[in-house]
C-alpha cells in the first residue's frame, strides 16, 4: 500500500530550484533574536574580559566585532518577526 501525498504551493521556486520560506511564526523569529543577543552578550562579555588581562588588540576588536554582528543578526531577526 502506498499513499500518495501531493504539495501544493503558493508560490514557485526560485531561479536555483528551492523554495523561498519565510519565518510565519514571529515566537521563533523573537527565539532566534534572544539566541542572537546572548551569543553577542558572551563575545562582549570575553571581550571585556580579554581586554582586561591585556590580550591583543586585534584579537579583542575581533571579539568586539563578533559581537556587534551577532547583535546584527538579532535585531533583524526581531524586526522580521
């Protein structure tokens, strides 16, 4: 026995043969924001951190800037919710 299960969309795919999905529930985009904020949270956390004990700048910026990117990240995935 076999059942057949047919899919019916909305939209076509896209030029790469994929379908495009956007986040419909905006409790998983605020979920993805607060994951983003506490990942940015812990690289600012490490950065001060390392600052304090006298790491490498460049190493420090860099913590520096993964945080600002993940801080990024969370704000869009907040706004898109």
């Amino acid at each position: 026995m076999s059942a057949r299960v047919e899919h019916h969309c909305a939209r076509p795919a896209n030029a790469y043969g994929f379908m495009e999905l956007e986040m419909k529930n905006p409790l998983r985009s605020r979920m993805f924001a607060w994951w983003y904020f506490t990942i940015a949270g812990g690289f600012l956390l490490l950065a001060i951190n390392r600052w304090l004990l006298g790491q490498r700048a460049g190493l420090v910026l860099a913590q520096f800037a993964a945080a600002a990117a993940f801080l990024l990240f969370g704000l869009m995935s907040w706004n898109s919710g």
